[in-house]
C-alpha cells in the first residue's frame, strides 16, 4: 500500500502525485530503501540521466524492507509479538521518524529538481512482488531500483539477482525498469537456462545459483574463516562442525562485545535455524518410544529362542548366532553414531543457551536502563507541562491584548469606512467637474473652431473685395486697361509693393528669365513675378500669357491677382507655408520664416499627403479638362506645388500654356506620379521608381515609407502605390486617363478620411486646417513679413508687428500705417508682452 509521504524538516507536506503534479510532466519513480549510502547512489544515477530534461518530475518511492513481524528497539530487532502495545507503538514511532529524516536527506539530495516523496508500507507479501503490484496499480512508466533493494533481512526470501528478475518477468511492458549496482547501471540476461547480470559493456558482473544452492550453505561460507579457526579446538573434543553454530560456542565474549555491529541480529537466524533443526529430532524419539519394544529386548528374545530351541541343529545355531552378532554389532555402531550425533547437539545446544543468556542479560540490562530513561521522561514531562502552564498564562494575556487591539482595529474599520464613503464622494465630485472642465474644453476648441473659420472668411472676404474694386478700377480706367478680372498695376505700385525691389524681399529666382519677390497691396500679401528684361517675351507674348491666367479661376491652382504691362510683371497670390519640396526635404530653419519644420513633423502626417495628392490632382485635371483646348503644366514637380496657409495644396501657372499633343498631358500625368511617390517615400533621385518597383514585388514596401508621416494604413499606402506607378509608365499603358486617375485618387482620400474619423481625429477636408496640423493663429503672424513674430510691437494705428519690419519701415520716411493706410499720430512703439508669451507657449506646445 501506498500514501503519500511528509517532509520532516519544513512545513510543507508532499502529497500524491496525482493531486500535485502536471499532468504534462513525467515522472521518473526512484525506489529507495533504509540504506542512505545505495538509495542516494541510486538516486544520482537518475539525476543525472534526466538532468538536463524539464519535462521530468522524480517521484522518490521509499520501500521498508524491515520484515512486519520485527521492530527495531534499543536491544536490536525483536518479534514484535514480543513487546507490549504500548512500547511498541514507541518503537514504531522511532521508525517513523527515522524514515521522514531518511526521506528529508534524499529529498535534499535533489536539490531544485521537482521531487516529490511516495513510502511503500510494510507488507506480508515479498517485496519484489509488492513492487510488481505497485507498477501495475500506478501505472509506473520508469522505474529505477538499486540491485540490494530486494533483499530482506531475512534469510528465506529469495536473493537480490532472482528478486530483480522475478520483477523483470512479470512487469507490464509499458514500464522501463533500470537496475543499478553500485551506482551504475546492468541488464538482466537469460541464455540456455541461466541468469546473469552484465553492465553497460556487455561483461558479466553477477550469475544466479544454481537450483540445488541453499541459503544455509550461503550462511555458510560466510563464516568460513571462523570455522577454520576454531577446528582445532572441536577436534581436541572429539568432534567435527558439520555447519556453522559450532562457531559461536568456540567464539568467546570478548570477540563478541567488541564487535561494532549488533551481534545479536548476525546470529539470530542461526539460532532461528538451530530450533527448526531440532523439530524432526524430537518428532523422531517420539516415534521410537511409542513404536513398542526396543532393538535390544527383541534382540534378547531373538537369542534366547536360538539357544534353548531343539528344533534347531548346533551347526544352524552357530550360524545363527554368527548373524545374529553381526546384527548386533551393526545395532551397536549405529548407537555410537547417534550418540555421537547427540553430543553435538547437546554442544549446539549449549552454545545456543550461552547466547541467549547473554541476550537476557543484556534485555534485563536494557530494561533497566528503559526504566531510568522512563524516568528521566516523566521528569521532563512534568517539566514541560509547568512549562506549557507557563506557556498558556502568556498566552491569555496575548489573548487579552489582542481583544484591545481587535476594538481598536474595528474602531479604525469604522473610521476607515466613513473615510471611504467620504474619499468616493470626493472623488464623483472631481469627476463631474472633470468632466465639465472636459466639455468647457469642447465648447472652447469649438468657438476657437468657429473663430478661425470665420476670420478666413473675413480673409476671403478682404481678398474678394480688393480684386472685386481693382476690376471696377480697371474697367473705369480706358481701353489702355486688360478686363479680364484683374488689375492692370502702375509700376510705381509695384515698386512701393517691393520696396524698389529689395533683396530682403525676394522669395527665389524662377530660372533664367523671372525673378519673385514678396510685396503687399491693398492690405493683401502678393508675389510678384518679375520677367528678365533682355530675354523678356514679346508684348504680345505677354498678353497672351496674361489672357490665359485671367482664366483660370480654381481652388488648387496659383491665381493671377493682376498685372504690370510697364514692367512685365504678373502679382499672384501669396502663398505662405512655400513649396512641397521646401517641406519635405529642408531640414534647416527657413531663413525667411521663423518656422521650424524639423520641430513639428506632423506638418506632413500620411493623411495630409493624400489630401495634398488628391488636391494635386484635381489642379492637374482642371487643366487637362479645359475648354476648347486642354492645357498642360510641363513642369510639374514638388517645386511647383505650393501650400497656403492652411496647407491647400495648389499648382503654379507661370508656365501654362495650351496642349498641342497627347504625349504633352501624358508628361503631367508622369510628373504626377513621381510627386505621388515622393510623398510617400520622402526621397528623391533617378532611381525612385525602380525602388518602389522592387519593394511593391517584394512585399517590403512599408520599409521605404516616410517615417516623418507616421504610421502609414499599408493598404491605402499600397493603393496609392499602384496608381503613382501606373502614371510614371503612362507611356506603357495608353489607356491611363486623367480623369481615371483622378477617380482614383478620390477613392484614396475618401478611405482616409473615413479612418480618421474612425479614430476620432479631426481630418483638415477642402483646405479647413486645425491646431493639430500646425495652423499658424492669424495674430501671431506680422502683417509686414507674415511670418510668426519673435519680438512684436504695438504701433499708434494699434497693430502688433514685429519690431525690424516695423522700424524698417518707419525709418525709410513712410508716416502712414501698413494696414490702414491712414496717417500715424506718433512712432513710438510699445512692446507687446502679452502677446509674445502667448507665441512663445505656442512654440514650446
């Protein structure tokens, strides 16, 4: 039988293998028995297989192979029929206990390997049999063993090798049983009738007996050298040892107590021997003296009749008595052998008494040494029950104590408690204002919102009404007037626009023949476009170029605000945030804008770039789609995209003109394209198509996606991916159109948007920015330079401006304000430091 066994030095216990362990894990059972020595040489073989696996749990079997009917005493092994119920619970006890320190050491032996402890409880069976039924009844699948482990202390069990083998035969076949001999590991093997033992390398280390060896012969030649020593002496007696109890009448006390083992448990199964011998001895005289008359009264009788009968001859006599005398003396040699036989064991005998005085003696001194010892406990126990007295006064008065402190800890409950309810009050209370404070935030985004959207209004409505009466001006003003809805400047305007054309204000020179500069007319910022005067167009080059422009009116396209035929200038509208080039690759500081763009990379987020691609392309369309001749850019690249202020994206018409050829429009559609993958990628150079080629046909394309627009949608990022490289091979494929691509890209923005507002962000549609996308306060900008101010003044008309464009422009002689036009009262300038930590905050955010 089985239970689960208990750790001794901790306060854990090991339960059963089926309760603790996981059932993934296998287990490995290591049986061990009372010899420490063999059971941890057994148990580091197993560690040390499985030691690098950690799908294996050691289960440690402990097997008591102590016979039942024995109990270990202070005296040795005695039958346990033989000791009181009361001492020999004490002494199971003791057995008890040195079992679990046994269990504790092999236990500690394992270390930090999963382990646990299973004991195997006494039984009348053998032990190899009980371990074939614990196999069976657990379903063991490994099973380790040392080869000793089989053997009990007593002589009649069958030997280690045939208990091994005996478990070897009839064990399930799904164990694996692994036999180890002094710490290594043998197999069993049977050839022509005989058992053997072999270790790892095939050579023999053990041969079972054969059939007609007895144990006591093996008892034996254990004590060979002892008998050896002690013939002597038995033949000065006159006679001879047949076996090996002659020996411990020859031995005398002083060899035996100085012996260091329990020289009672060696010769106990010789005397156990010795009575078992002496049962057919005594059944045998009880048969001879119930049989009747003895040998030699019928010998008596026999004779007596031969010698007084007459029926008889002298020569029949004679031989008669002659076989009768070697009856006789046949009788008599017989006589002398058992008489012989009977003084050996009469010395058996008195060897066998001698011993078990001896014994008695010691009993009756252990007995008494038991006693003192009972003494000495019941001394101690008295002690330690006024100790437990001792022990239990304290712990009422802990008891006593605790009560005031488990008041105090329920008064502290109650206080704790109402400081709770109090604590949630609070805190619902910050909740609500949390949340009014939340939507105080709306409805303050939103009035910003509304205020931002109605000042471009008003922004649109200024620019509105100053082209509105520039056309009345010029349409009052003669024939010598263009009246195609813009105005026709003096150059004197246009001089005053630019300062007399200052390098402070010229924004770049547009190649070898125009130079641009900033100016500011009627309140409105412009950009002029200054044709060069020695490679300058003809008069009527320029009209045509002017007639042309005065026709395009479109939201993503660079309108013409008027012109100075005098000059050869045009003035367009002035668009703020620069080029897409600028944007995408400047990584320094714009020397004419305070405006950081490597600060603030969400300028440019992914759904910006497809709402600027999409713009794009409905500038491009408008052109391609005008009436009666469809016109094309030539040029079209990131240098010729420019943003406003709210980041609307809208193509320049320097260099429009009329479509005379198919492959003209299918050129913009190409340029298209190449800005598609540019703002996908945010990289430039020859060899862009081929990059984004090899990416798409690899699956890698979101490895060369722009990281400065963050995480791109991998799907709307692929689809436009296929659209810009169909239009760059617009030559391959004729059946590409640009209102096709147009549907398209539509569909792209559509998704994008849609998602954003998926994610609760605010989308910037149809030119309509936010804070988010880093929309510049209108007061934060100089109405001189429209650029955010660093260091802003407030002048007499009560405008701030910043402090070099305004002394600039009252030191070059001007008296009248930049926005009203009106007369100053004074130039004296106030800093405006309200205003400048407001700009600041708006940096730092």
């Amino acid at each position: 039988m089985l239970f689960p066994g208990n750790q001794t030095d901790g306060p854990s216990t090991f339960s059963s293998p089926e309760q603790t362990m996981d059932t993934q894990l296998e287990k490995v059972y290591v049986a061990v028995g009372n010899d420490l020595n063999e059971g941890l040489g057994t148990l580091d073989w197993a560690l040390r297989k499985w030691c690098g696996c950690q799908t294996i749990c050691f289960v440690i079997v402990h097997i008591d192979n102590n016979p039942r009917d024995l109990v270990s005493t202070p005296f040795g092994k005695l039958p346990a029929s033989s000791v009181n119920d009361e001492k020999l619970e004490i002494f199971r006890m003791c057995e008890q206990e040195k079992t679990d320190k046994l269990l504790s050491k092999y236990r500690a032996f394992c270390g930090k390997v999963k382990a646990e402890v299973l004991k195997m409880e006494k039984s009348e069976e053998p032990i190899h049999k009980a371990i074939v039924g614990l196999i069976s009844s657990h379903q063991l699948t490994k099973l380790v063993m040392g080869i000793t482990l089989v053997k009990q202390s007593s002589w009649k069990t069958k030997g280690a090798i045939s208990g091994s083998f005996y478990i070897h035969r009839h064990k399930p076949s799904f164990c694996e049983l692994y036999i180890i001999c002094g710490g290594k590991l043998v197999f069993l093997r049977e050839e022509n009738d005989e058992e053997y033992m072999e270790d790892e390398r095939g050579v023999m280390v053990a041969k079972l007996k054969e059939k007609g060896a007895s144990v006591k012969g093996w008892f034996g030649k254990m004590f060979i050298d002892n008998v050896a020593n002690h013939e002597p002496h038995a033949q000065g007696r006159g006679y001879h040892h047949r076996g090996v109890l002659p020996t411990l009448a020859a031995m005398d006390t002083e060899t035996i107590s100085s012996s260091t083992r329990d020289w009672w448990e060696d010769y106990a199964p010789e005397v156990e021997s010795y009575f078992q011998c002496l049962l057919p001895s005594s059944n045998l005289i009880e048969k001879e003296g119930t049989t009747g008359p003895s040998p030699t009264e019928t010998a008596n009788l026999e004779l007596e009749h031969i010698v007084n009968g007459d029926s008889m001859g002298a020569q029949n006599r004679i031989e008669a008595l002659k076989a009768k005398i070697q009856e006789v003396q046949k009788f008599i040699e017989e006589k002398r052998e058992q008489a012989k036989g009977y003084v050996e064991r009469q010395l058996r005998s008195a060897s066998v008494i001698t011993l078990c005085n001896r014994r008695a003696v010691e009993l009756e001194a252990r007995i008494s040494e038991e006693i003192n010892n009972k003494t000495d406990l019941k001394n101690k126990l008295e002690a330690a029950r006024e100790h437990i007295y001792e022990v239990s006064s304290d712990i009422e008065e802990s008891k006593s104590r605790l009560r005031s402190i488990l008041e105090l800890q329920s008064e502290l409950a109650t206080k704790l408690q109402s400081t709770s309810l109090a604590k949630s009050h609070v805190e619902a209370q910050l909740e609500n204002a949390t949340a009014a404070r939340t939507e105080i935030l709306r409805e303050m985004d939103e009035l910003r919102r509304q205020r931002d959207l109605l000042h471009r209004r008003i922004v649109f409505c200024r620019q509105r009404e100053a082209i509105a009466a520039a056309t009345t001006t010029s349409s009052s003003a003669g024939p010598d007037h263009l009246d195609y809805g813009h105005r026709k400047f003096t150059a004197d305007e246009i001089r005053t626009a630019t300062d007399y054309f200052s390098e402070q204000l010229r924004l770049k020179k547009r190649g070898d023949q125009t130079h641009l500069y900033r100016g500011r007319l009627n309140h409105m910022a412009i950009a002029i476009e200054v044709l060069d005067s020695l490679t300058a167009l003809s008069q009527e080059e320029f009209q045509d170029k002017v007639e042309l422009l005065s026709q395009l009116r479109h939201p993503n396209l660079v309108n013409m605000i008027g012109v100075c035929s005098e000059l050869k200038c045009i003035a367009y509208e002035y668009m703020h945030n620069g080029s897409l080039q600028d944007l995408l690759f400047s990584t320094q500081r714009n020397p004419k804008s305070n405006l950081n763009y490597k600060r603030n990379p969400n300028r440019l987020r992914w759904h910006l770039r497809i709402r600027i691609a999409a713009e794009v392309c409905l500038g491009l369309g408008f052109l391609h789609l005008a009436q009666p001749r469809p016109i094309f850019h030539g040029e079209l690249n990131l240098a010729n995209v420019l943003l406003d202020r709210d980041l609307v994206a809208k193509i320049t018409t320097s260099k429009l003109s009329h479509c005379s050829d198919q492959s003209q429009l299918r050129s913009d559609i190409c340029g298209f394209g190449v800005v598609m993958l540019q703002l996908l990628t945010g990289r430039e150079g020859d060899g862009l198509v081929e990059e984004v080629r090899s990416a798409m046909e690899g699956g890698v394309l979101n490895e060369i996606l722009d990281a400065v627009a963050g995480e791109w949608p991998l799907d709307l990022a692929m689809e436009l991916a296929r659209i810009a490289m169909r239009c760059v091979c617009i030559n391959e494929s004729m059946e590409l159109t640009t209102t096709t691509v147009m549907k398209e890209v539509e569909e792209v923005r559509r998704k994008a948007v849609e998602l954003r507002e998926k994610e609760g962000s605010e989308i910037v549609v149809e030119g309509s920015g936010n804070r988010n996308q880093g929309d510049i306060p209108y007061i934060f900008l100089c109405p001189i330079l429209q650029e955010v101010m660093i260091n802003p003044h407030v002048a007499a008309d009560g405008f701030s401006y910043e402090l070099g464009a305004i002394a600039e422009w009252l030191g070059t002689g001007h008296e009248t304000s930049p926005m009203t036009n009106l007369r100053l009262d004074h130039k004296l300038l106030t800093p405006n430091h309200t205003l400048r930590s407001l700009i600041q905050e708006w940096l730092n955010n």
